[in-house]
C-alpha cells in the first residue's frame, strides 16, 4: 500500500499473497531426536500450521511400478529455517559449511538399511543403501532387487546401470536420493536431513561462497536472505520480471565464475612472461570486475528491503497519473449496499465538518480495487463497513490517502502490505483485526495505535518499518487506552524499536517523591524521544507498590512471555508507565481540590495478551518510551 490505512470499516482482503513466518528467537534448540520432526507452533508473515509426527509418501510419476517415497519438498519456510539455523549451519563460516553439515548427517542419519530412488534429469531407479560417507555427503548404494528403473531413453539396461555404477565406486551425492517411504518412522530425519541438503546445495549455496569467506556468519550473511527470496517467489511475492532477471543474473554469475576458474587454473603453473600470459592476465581481472558486478545485483535483490524497493522502481507496470487537469481532487466511497444511516453520518462526520470552499466531487463505487484505479494525486479512498474481497495484489502510484470509516471494525487475514510512505494507522474507536498477515516497509511505524481503538494482531510479521509499532497513550483522562493483543507474532528488522509508547513528560514530579528510597529498589530507564542520551529513572518498587492489581496483572502477564525474550521487557515497561500516569492522575485531581481520585485507568490493561511473540534485529530493541 502507498499511503496510510486508517481503520475502522469491515475491510476483509482475502490473501493477496500468503506470508511466511519469521523464526527468529532465541529459544534453545530442541534435542536432535526431535529437531527435523517437531515445529514450535509460532510464526509470523503467513499461514503456518504444525507438522505430525511423521510424514507422508506419495508415489512418484511415471510407468514404472516404483514404491512410495517421502514427500519433503513442501516444508515450509519455518521449518527449513530452524533447521539450517539451530541444527545444521549454525554460527558457521562458508568454509566450514560442508564440515558442519557432515557432523550434523552423522547424528541424525540411518547409515545404512535403506532404500532410495536415485533421480537424475535422464532417469530414475531404485537403489539400496548400504552405507554413508559423511565428509563427502555420499551413500555407498547398490542396485535394488528387482531392479526397477525408468528413462525417456532404452539405453539403461542393467548391464549398463551397474556399469554407470561401477563408475562412480557405488557412490551417489545424496542430494540425489529420495528415501523409499516406511510408515514407521524410523527414516522420517533420515528422509528430511537429505531433503534439507538437497534444498542447500539447490537453492541456497552459490559456487562463489567459499570464495568471501570472512568472520560474518554465514547464515545471517546468505542463507537467511536466499531462503527468503525462495519462498517470496513461491508465494507470488516478487515482480514476475524481477524473478526473471534474479534468475539470469544468477546464470550468468555462474558461467562468469566458471570461466575465471578455469583461466585461474591455467595461470597457477604459468611463469607470466609470455604475450599471452599477459592477455590472459587482463582476461581475469575483467571476468573478475564483471563477477563482483553481478554478485552485487545477486545482493541487491537478495536483500528483502532493497528487493521491495528494486522491484517496485523496475518492474511496476503503473505510472503516477499526477493530478488532474483541472486540478481537482475526487473523494471516492466505497460501499457495497448504502443505508441512509451510513449515509447521514457520512455527510455529517467527513463532508460537513468545516464549510467547504468549493464543491468536493464525490464518486462511490462497490469495491477497493476499483476505487483505487480511478484515483489522481491528492484523491481520498474512504472505506465504508462491509465485506470486500481483493484477489492477487494491488499498488497505488499516486500520492492518495485510503481510510475507514472511524468507529468501526476491519479484519485483515492473509494479507501483505507493502508501505511506500506510511503504514497502518488504527483510530480511536476503531478495532482493527490482523491476521497471519506481512507489512513491511513503511517510512514511519509499520502499525499506529491510538488511544481508545482496539487492536488483535495474530500471527503477523512486521518487519523494515522505521518503528514497528507506535502506541500513543495520552495522558488526558477523557481518552481511554487502547486495548491491545499480539500473540505470536515476530517483529524484526525495524530502524528503530520493535514496539514504542508515546507518552505525555509526567516523571520529573514523581522523581521527588522518591528520591529517599532505598538503593535496591529496582529502576526503570525511560528513552526519550528528544536525541539525548540522558535518560530518567524512575522507581520501579515504590510505583508497582501503589498498585496491587498492577503486580498480580503483571505475575501473569510474566510468566507467559517467559518463553519468548521481548514480552517481558514490554509488559514490565507498560506497567510502569500506567501506574505513572495513575500517580499522575491523582496529583492532577488533587489539585483541583478533589480528594478521592479514580482509579478506574489502572484497572484499564493496555495489553489484553502478549504472548510467544519474537522481537529480533530491531535497531533499538525490543520495546522504547518516548516523551513528548
């Protein structure tokens, strides 16, 4: 989306495009035993569901009679990623990939007792495992009897399979194996380690790795950025042209860096007197130049922010209409059935708040998509209740702003929102549903919360964003907080916080009234938003003292985030700016001569549920408040 969302309708996008989750957290791994087969059931940016205990076969296509084999090539994006990170890769340099990767097929590989079906571009044919070579990624195999096989070509008798065999000393890579499926699930990790170095070695390692081998962790580097672009493609998520030049770019490189081998080997036993050797010289370093170049675009794309924005300035097929000819501005309403309720309120709240200048025209139509095509610069989209279905994607070129009306609900599942300039915006009174959703890239905070709304995010990512979620909380008394639950989603990636609350200065008058406290009451840092590094303490202990259902609300609250490192922090920062304002609440009133202050603020809790949700590569942590 180009411009803000403001919320308040029954606005329900079906999935443009399903997301994928996130897995950064800093749980520890489980047991190997357990690893390949069991997922926690968290996940952000999309759609995730937790895998059995054991998978499942399918035959594979073709005439010959084949037995089942173990359908791996559907694991999702979460799952691949826990295992490349917690069991296989790890902290590990490029050149160690293929050290780290052996060790790991050691622990959780059947070395032999096995059958695969040995699938090459030419043909296919059932073999028997016999034993492992673990450092050259290797199965010793021999024929399968009866001996079944299947090629486009009559030429792979048994005669000449076992020759082909004999060949290769009876040794396959095993990216090259299927495992034979067994219900009993026994071969389950065997059948998944073999699918995870396959999908490595196909889609993941570059020819070059080893090649810029340094201290950075290779998986944060290149295995985490190249997963993502997969599975961003999978599910639709990058430009069809960008797909196609990735893919080019990726041939090219690997041509390029094929060549500068070769003449790389050819020049080690040259003494570089010779004319020739000169010229070949010269040859290197173009085809070097002209690798880094392409690596360089490889990077660009790779890199999931600059992807976004690569690939909205190169392959957006809309222009900016600019503003109309006579230089006027449409409101457009989008409304599905209009009832004369709807409609006074309309005309009061949006139309005749303050005398109009000149006429506002205005145009209704019965979907988003709709209203968004027929906009110019400086239109308004205005979002009445109902229930709106958009398939595939949508992009706004103009400069527009799209709302809902206020005092309403939206729900948001399956859907992908790319920011240009500013994200979601939830107004007071508003109630805003996100569900299994991805918002990225908005040059302000990815979702702003205002006082009053309420506001359930399930299973989102909110990632590249300036903050990731803003949560104005003001101290005027005739606004009520808003109520908030995130469960299980993973902000990442953010500039600045991964959550923040924006807070009226209330805390040089509390301070005096606790500056003779005891040492070993605990305090709490308060960022400010002013730049300065300076920041206030305030006491913690004596705070929470004056709010007993404060302690109780935050026992609880503490014991679920224990899981995940963020909602704690969080929960106990938030605890300490309500009572704050509480205390604030009753100086207030009681200057005003009003003796008995109400307490109902404190029994109002900001945050419904915060649960299992991962906060990882936020530029200033986890959560921030600021004072204005």
């Amino acid at each position: 989306m180009a411009d803000r969302l403001r919320v308040g309708g029954d606005l329900e996008p079906e999935a443009m495009a399903p997301g994928h989750p996130d897995p950064a957290t800093e749980e520890e791994p489980a047991p190997l035993e357990e690893a390949l087969l069991q997922v926690e059931d968290s996940c952000s940016d999309c759609n995730c569901h937790k895998p059995g205990n054991s998978l499942q076969g399918f035959v594979p296509e073709g005439k010959s009679p084949f037995p089942e084999i173990f359908q791996t090539s559907q694991l999702l994006f979460y799952e691949r990623f826990r295992a490349y990170q917690d069991y296989i890769l790890a902290d590990c340099k490029a050149s160690e990939v293929r050290e780290f990767t052996a060790e790991f097929l050691e622990k959780v590989l059947v070395p032999s007792g096995w059958q695969a079906l040995w699938h090459t571009n030419v043909f296919k044919v059932l073999v028997e495992v016999t034993d492992v070579d673990f450092s050259a990624l290797k199965a010793v195999v021999r024929l399968a009897e009866p001996y079944v096989c299947e090629s486009e070509v009559n030429t792979f008798t048994l005669e000449c399979m076992k020759e082909l065999l004999e060949l290769k000393e009876y040794q396959l890579p095993l990216q090259e194996l299927w495992v034979v499926f067994d219900d009993s699930g026994v071969f389950d990790q065997t059948a998944l380690a073999i699918e995870h170095v396959r999908f490595f070695y196909q889609y993941i390692w570059r020819s070059w790795d080893e090649e810029e081998d340094d201290e950075y962790d290779y998986f944060v580097r290149c295995v985490e950025p190249r997963l993502r672009l997969h599975y961003d493609i999978l599910e639709d998520r990058v430009p069809s042209g960008l797909t196609v030049d990735y893919r080019n770019l990726l041939i090219q490189c690997e041509e390029s860096y094929r060549k500068f081998l070769n003449l790389r080997s050819s020049l080690s036993n040259c003494n570089f007197d010779s004319e020739q050797e000169n010229i070949s010289m010269v040859e290197g370093l173009k085809l070097y130049s002209e690798i880094e170049q392409l690596k360089r675009k490889l990077k660009l794309i790779e890199n999931p922010l600059l992807r976004y924005v690569f690939g909205y300035q190169k392959n957006s097929n809309i222009q900016a209409k600019g503003v109309r000819t006579n230089g006027q501005k449409v409101t457009h309403v989008v409304s599905s059935t209009m009832m004369s309720s709807l409609l006074r309120s309309l005309l009061r709240d949006r139309f005749c708040g303050e005398p109009f200048k000149e006429d506002i025209e205005i145009q209704f139509h019965s979907d988003p998509l709709s209203a968004i095509n027929a906009c110019y610069e400086g239109d308004t989209v205005i979002v009445c209740p109902g229930h709106y279905v958009v398939h595939g994607t949508f992009s706004i070129a103009d400069s527009i702003e799209l709302e809902v009306i206020h005092r309403g609900k939206t729900t948001v599942e399956n859907c992908v929102l790319q920011c240009e300039t500013t994200g979601v915006t939830v107004r007071t009174s508003a109630e805003f549903l996100m569900k299994n959703s991805d918002l990225y890239g908005a040059k302000g905070a990815g979702l702003e919360i205002y006082p009053g709304s309420k506001c359930i995010l399930s299973d989102n990512g909110i990632h590249h964003c300036k903050e990731g979620i803003l949560i104005k909380d003001f101290l005027d008394e005739h606004y009520d907080i808003p109520k908030i639950s995130m469960v299980n989603n993973v902000i990442h990636n953010n500039e600045g916080y991964g959550v923040v609350l924006v807070k009226p200065t209330i805390f040089s008058d509390l301070k005096e009234n606790h500056q003779d406290k005891t040492e070993d009451n605990e305090a709490v840092k308060i960022q400010t938003s002013g730049g300065a590094d300076a920041a206030e303490r305030v006491d913690l202990g004596e705070l929470i003292h004056c709010a007993t259902d404060e302690i109780e609300i935050y026992e609880r609250a503490a014991d679920l985030s224990k899981q995940v490192e963020g909602n704690c922090e969080i929960i106990n920062e938030l605890v300490a700016a309500s009572t704050q304002k509480g205390q604030m609440k009753k100086k207030r009133l009681s200057e005003l001569g009003i003796t008995q202050a109400d307490d109902s603020l404190m029994s109002q809790e900001m945050f419904v549920a915060i649960v299992g949700n991962q906060f990882k590569w936020n530029g200033k942590g986890s959560f921030g408040i600021f004072l204005f």
